[in-house]
C-alpha cells in the first residue's frame, strides 16, 4: 500500500481549492520570527518546542485582535440583542488548530513552519486542552460558542476559568488514579486578563428590611477578575467573547477582623476566597450537595449579571456611563439561556438586583426575569438533580432565600387557584422541598422563572414533559421545546478528519461546511465507485495513524485492518460499558470454543473517566482492563479480538480517535441518555452505529434510515413495562448460557486469577439491583453484533452504509441548533451583515 499522505501534505492539496486558504506565508514567517526573538530571554540562545509552539500561538493570535476589536465595536454601535449563554462547564480542548481553521490560516502557517524545519502537527500536540468541563455538557456549550460565531449572533459565554479542569486519568494495575490537571502552568496564550472590569460578589451576611427597601448587609466580598478568551467564527472575520471569572480575594480581605498579629495568618487565609475558582467539580450526571460548589455557582452568576447590566446600561463603544435607565426593554436586549441548573442562581439573582437594587416593583421585576432567561434540562436521572440544603442558603445566600420563598409562594398560589384542594400537586411542584432536611429543587425554579424550557433530544423533549415536569407541562405547555444537539462541524470533521474533508469537497464543494445540511448531495453519490473507494482509503489511513499513535503513545500493536469497535464517554452504569464487556467475553468465549470458525477480527476501544467518588464507574475500568489481559495474552485469540482502555480519554483524544472509528457504541439503556452528541461526531466521520433506540441515535435512524444503523434491544416503552412488570436479572441469567458462562467468570475470577473476588460486587449488581437492565438487552446486543461482522464481511456494502450515513447527518450540525435556539427562545435572528475584515474602512 502507498505511504498515506499526512495531514500537512493534504492540507497542502486542500488549499488549491482554497479550503484551508493560502493567507500570507511570508508575512508567517516574519511574525513567526519576530514572536520567537522576543520570547527567548537572553540568557537562552537556544529555543525549545514550546518556544515554538508560543511563537505561533501569538502570530496566530496577531490575526485574531483586529477582528476581535472590530466584531466588539460593531456590537456597540448597532446594539444587537446580545445571547448569554451560562454555563458552569466548556469543554474547549485545543486552541490553535481551531483558531487557524476558522481564520483560513491553516495552510499558511502549515508552509510557513515546514519552511522553517518545522512539524505543525509536532507543534499542535504541545498545547494542553482546555479541560473545563466533564463530558457532554461542557463540549456542547463549546459547540455553541463556535456555531453563535459563525452564525454572527452578538453571544458570549460566561463560566468559570478553573486552575484545574478535569483530572488527568492515569491507569495504575489496571485501576484508575487521578492526577491534577495544571492546565495554566506554563502560561495561556489564548486569553487575556481584563482587571479593569473586576467586579464584588458577596456572601454570608445578613437580611435588613427597612422602609428604604431591603438590605443585605454584613457580607464577605470575593473579587470576580475575567479572562476573556477570543471565539472565531468560520471565515466571516467575527470573534466573539468567551469571559471566564476567577475568583480573588479583596486587598483588606480578614485584616479588618483586627487578629492581634493575625496578619500573617490572613494574608495565608486569602486562599479561602481564592479556592472557589481552584478546581472543576468532576461529577458528570451526579448531583454532590458541597458548599465550594454552590459559591462556585452564585460566583459565575453574580459576577456576569452585574456585566450584563452594566453593558445594558451603556450602548456606544468605550462609554461606560449609564445611559439606559428604564429596565423595560430589557429583555428586547439581553437572552440569558442556563445551561442545566448549574447556573440557576441567575433567575433569583436577576430578581435581587432589579427589587432591591434598580427599586423596579416585584411584578414588573418577575415579568423581565423570565421574559429574558430560558433552561435548558441535560438530565433526566434522579441523582443528578440539584437540590440544595435550605441550611446551606440560609447561611451563604440569605436574600436569595427569601427571594425563592417568595417567588415559591406566587407560584402556588397561581397553582392553588387553579387546582383548588389538590394538596399533593403543591407538594409536587413546589420549589421547596419538605422532609428530614428541607431542599431547594433548582430544576423546578429554572422552569417558574424561565420563559423557555427545553429538552436536547426529541425523545428527551417528550420525557421532560410527559415525566419529570409533567405537572409544569400540564400549567404551561406553551413554555416546553425540543432543541436537539448538534456538533460543529468545523472541529468535528474538517480539523480532525481532512482527509474526509477532502473527499466531500472534490464532490459537492465547500458548502457544507456553514451548512452541513448540503451533505444530501452526497446520496446519489452512495454506489459511486470512486467515492466509496476514496472513503474507505480515508478511514484506512485514519486507522494507520491511530494505530502508529497508539504504539507510541501506550506501546500497543493492534491490527489496523481490524474492526475498530470505538465505545469512548464517561463511565456511568446508564451508558452500560458492561454490556460491551459481555460481548467481548462471548466473542472470547466462541473463538476459545472453535478456533478454527472464521470471525471478524476486532479491537475493541473503551475509554472515558470515572467520577473519582464513583466506585462502581471505577471497577468498570478495572474488569475493561483485566479483560485486555487476559483476552490479549491468548495466543489462540492472536489478533482476532484485542481490549485497549483508551486513557485519559479528553477532546483532543477524540480528535485522534473518531476519525478511525469502524463501529460506534451508543447502547445506553432507553430513556436514559438525554440525547449524545458522541453518536453525531462518530456518524458524521464515517462510522456505523450500534445502538439502542436512545436520545438523538432516534434521530439518527430516523434520518439515515433504520436499516442503516445497527438498532437493537428495549424501547422506552418496554422499560416502562419491564418496570411495571418488575425486572428479574436472574430470568435472563439462568436462561441464557453464553450470558451465564460471561457472567460466572466474571464473578469467579477468571479474569482477575490474583484476586478472585475482585468483580463480586459487579455481578451481584447485574443480578440483583441493575437499574439498567443490563442482561434485558444483552441477547439482541449479541445478535445485533452478529449482523455487524457479518456486513463487515462485504467492505463494499459497508462503505455505501458509511457513505448514507455521513450524507444523512447534517441535521446534527450544531449551525442547526443554535439557528433554532434563535429563532424559538431568544428572538434574535442571525444578522446577514458579514463584519467587515480589519482591513477594511468602516461605514
């Protein structure tokens, strides 16, 4: 086989038709040079990598800060409705690539380092990710940021800028450790700190009502200091604003406690104010009630609503004087969506500021609140709903209390009058929750106090109002929408696969890059001999170069015209990584039972992180790996079935192994997975899909076509049957042999010799309290994967399923998304005005 060319060659090629843009390579060069001199201090004649990599980050950043300036200007003199999105979480990996992506500088940069006797890519893989988020949530909220970009909305992200994002995962004897991800340790080029819009936040403290108005007096003050990283759109020279806060403690912070010779000491005990921006929650779908975590959450929300007002009440470029006075047009000009509850603080926060702050009366002040903020729901398991203490409020945020008191009285007096006598539907949808520790349901606070609420997959949308708000529904069905996830296809096509990119563009153009829908074209193309060819070398290559990574990397030799079966997302019983597990040790079973059959040769990846306080997610990655030894230490399997745990699994992971995926697993139990946002990025870089009738995979179907995914097991439905009928694990157990052989040795230590009980514990939760109804789906998912090998077989009739596929996933664009978030809850429709490029005179 020809050497595949590597992605600096095929970008090369790319740019003669102006896909990655040629730009100026000389001019590269110069800044490139120059940056470099001036970050090599002179007692250092000699650069390292990193010197490299900075030298390019600042000459990539050099082409961002007019645009930058320019696309600020712009919103202050036309005074767009502006989008706040909020979220305590943005997953946003690497910087560099994307940055040159979006700004057509890839190409040159590509010559202009390989001039210079370097690698680009050598000179990508320095960059640490951005970690700031766990999984789904986080990355989708960097997904929006970059569709909003591209669309041209007036948006900004505001979270938290966390020292320490996600942890590091490293596997020790096949058990998962964390290790602290010192992320800003040599410094971010990507974002610039902003002290001169440093803004109090307060907590503790105390309540005074007087004839003046309400007070909140007696408070500790934490500074909010933002960082504000720069978010391109694609090619159409807008940049909009990600504003990240970290917390600091205020100059006299303790020394007016008057400690005797406590000086020391409160300098020292600075950090405590400090620690509230330290470090990232890693809880992904769980709910862990800790006070550092509620001062997390009113820290992002207390700061940002005081810089949204204060951008509300200046309109022209550089005049920070009040100029709007009246808070009616409010919601005319300011969109607040929540991402999750997370930021929930924000509805009586808002509230706080226009009651006791601007003196606006409650009823006006509740009718702005909720005409401007929207909630998105990410969850529909009960463990992940945050319901805080009232203790906890009582002593950090005594007004906000007696704020959601009162909005919590309102809002059952409507529902009284209304329902007159039915005292259990108060109890059912209050916001205060009675019982041993009474508690504040922030799910049923976002949906009172929002004008919108959604669900991020149909089948989700459909639960969040038929179950969990069903009561909420029933008051207000006018407030619940449907917005299905999307990916942009910028970071999640064209920089991770161009090979793909590539293939597209010689048939249907560029296009479908802003409008992802246009990949339609490609369906007349689906038995075209050449494209199914070009695809399948594509993928071929993809799979070579995540082969020779994974050798370097982790020293593992796997075959790379195997099936690459790909289960990669955070670990959780819901998304069943056992049920895989049982696959693989039926597969290892039928090649121990009769060597000689022919089977489909497999490396089967799973990875992703455990929450650290997860101990069931913790063994799971335990029995992956003591599978991996076992099954890859057979010389009579050889290399028809390999087990690798994918470590540390992170975005720029996903980059690498998303490309090179065959199958993609998506099998968690009906009803659980809210929508997915893995099962697009998979589909749309040319892999097929297992999976159950689940989150977006039923939209995926719906579009591709069942027949073109592999759909298998219980549907919502059946669950709730199941449920009613009351699911007996041991029916499935004593009745399957293959299922019980699995099983047994699992539990007697067949795959841990050196500790026999290791796995106990698992098996008697498969057999005896499974939620997730492991075993239920456990026969369909065997003969599903059956049908997999079997068109596997066929590699021509495989590729012409890839290529339906990836021509059928435009809908699962996050353009699309955001295009509808616009459209059906913010009221404000993307601009057609391009902004101009710096280099242009303004209007």
């Amino acid at each position: 086989m020809a050497k595949p060319l590597t992605d600096g060659e095929r970008r090369k090629q790319i740019s003669v038709r102006g896909l990655a843009g040629l730009g100026d390579v000389a001019e590269v060069r110069k800044s490139f040079n120059r940056h470099l001199h001036f970050t090599l201090v002179k007692d250092r004649n000699v650069a390292t990598r990193r010197d490299y990599y900075l030298a390019l980050a600042h000459t990539v950043r050099d082409h961002l800060v007019g645009r930058w300036i320019r696309t600020q200007q712009r919103y202050y003199e036309r005074d767009p409705k502006r989008i706040y999105y909020l979220s305590l979480e943005f997953y946003m990996g690497r910087t560099l690539q994307n940055t040159m992506v979006n700004l057509g500088l890839q190409n040159a940069c590509d010559e202009a380092i390989y001039q210079l006797g370097l690698d680009l890519e050598e000179l990508e893989e320095i960059e640490e990710d951005a970690g700031l988020g766990n999984g789904g949530l986080g990355r989708l909220a960097a997904c929006f940021l970059d569709s909003m970009a591209t669309l041209g909305l007036a948006a900004y992200g505001y979270g938290i800028r966390y020292e320490f994002g996600i942890f590091n995962q490293k596997i020790v004897n096949g058990w998962q450790v964390e290790e602290a991800d010192d992320w800003l340790r040599y410094g971010n080029p990507w974002e610039k700190a902003r002290p001169e819009y440093m803004l109090p936040v307060h907590f503790y403290g105390r309540v005074e009502h007087s004839p003046e108005g309400v007070r909140w007096l007696d408070t500790q003050v934490v500074l909010a200091m933002p960082y504000d990283t720069p978010v391109p759109g694609y090619k159409n020279d807008t940049v909009n604003t990600m504003r990240l806060w970290s917390a600091k403690a205020p100059n006299d912070f303790k020394l007016h406690d008057f400690n005797v010779g406590g000086y020391i000491e409160a300098v020292l005990d600075r950090n405590l104010a400090e620690n509230i921006s330290r470090v990232l929650y890693p809880n992904d779908n769980f709910f862990e009630g800790k006070e550092l975590r509620l001062k997390q959450e009113y820290f992002v929300v207390a700061a940002t609503l005081q810089d949204i007002i204060r951008r509300f009440k200046s309109s022209k470029f550089g005049c920070r004087d009040p100029v709007r006075t009246s808070f009616e047009t409010f919601p005319d000009k300011v969109a607040i969506q929540l991402n999750d509850t997370h930021p929930a603080l924000a509805i009586p926060e808002l509230m706080r500021i226009l009651v006791d702050v601007e003196k606006v009366d409650w009823d006006k002040a509740w009718e702005i609140t909720k005409k401007t903020c929207a909630y998105t729901n990410h969850t529909v398991l009960p463990e992940a709903l945050e319901r805080w203490p009232v203790s906890m409020f009582e002593k950090l945020l005594p007004r906000h209390l007696d704020i959601i008191y009162a909005i919590n009285q309102r809002h059952l007096d409507h529902v009284a009058a209304l329902f007159p006598g039915d005292v259990d539907r108060l109890r059912r949808m209050s916001v205060i929750e009675e019982g041993d520790c009474k508690r504040i349901n922030m799910a049923h606070l976002c949906v009172i106090g929002s004008h919108a609420v959604n669900g991020v997959a149909r089948i989700h949308s459909e639960i969040v109002r038929q179950s969990v708000f069903k009561d909420f529904y029933e008051l207000e069905p006018q407030k619940f929408q449907n917005k299905t996830n999307g990916i942009t296809p910028r970071r999640w096509l064209l920089l991770c696969n161009p090979g793909l990119a590539e293939t597209i563009v010689e048939r249907i153009g560029e296009g479908f890059l802003t409008d992802l829908s246009q990949l339609k074209k490609l369906l007349p193309l689906v038995g075209d001999e050449a494209l199914i060819r070009d695809v399948a070398q594509v993928k071929q290559e993809n799979k070579v170069k995540f082969s020779a990574f994974l050798e370097k990397q982790y020293g593992v030799k796997v075959n790379p015209s195997s099936m690459f079966d790909v289960h990669v997302k955070r670990i959780h019983e819901y998304k069943r990584q056992l049920l895989n597990c049982l696959h693989v040790v039926t597969l290892y079973n039928r090649i121990k039972k009769d060597p000689t059959q022919a089977f489909v040769p497999r490396t089967v990846m799973i990875g992703g992180k455990a929450a650290p306080g997860y101990h069931m997610a913790k063994k799971i990655i335990k029995l992956v790996t003591s599978i991996g030894n076992i099954v890859n230490h057979d010389p009579i399997v050889g290399d028809r079935l390999k087990v690798i745990f994918l470590e540390n699994y992170r975005v720029s992971l996903a980059e690498k192994v998303i490309p090179a995926a065959d199958l993609s697993q998506q099998i968690s139990t009906a009803g659980t997975e809210a929508s997915g946002t893995g099962n697009m990025k998979f589909m749309l870089n040319g892999a097929l899909t297992i999976g159950t009738m689940d989150g977006a995979n039923v939209e995926m179907a719906e579009e591709a076509g069942a027949e073109n995914l592999f759909i298998f097991g219980l549907r919502v439905e059946d669950v709730e049957a199941l449920d009613r009928k009351g699911y007996n694990a041991h029916e499935y157990y004593d009745r399957l042999p293959e299922l019980r052989q699995a099983v047994d040795q699992i539990n007697g230590g067949f795959f841990s010799p050196r500790e026999p009980d290791c796995f106990k514990d698992v098996v008697n939760m498969l057999l005896n309290h499974d939620r997730f109804k492991v075993f239920a789906d456990y026969e369909a998912y065997v003969a599903c994967q059956a049908r997999v090998d079997q068109l596997y077989r066929n590699p021509k009739e495989w590729t012409k399923k890839v290529i339906r596929n990836i021509a059928c996933s435009g809908k699962f664009s996050s353009d699309r998304t955001i295009t509808e978030y616009a459209h059906d809850i913010w009221g404000a429709e993307p601009p057609a005005l391009q902004t101009p490029p710096p280099s242009l005179p303004r209007d």
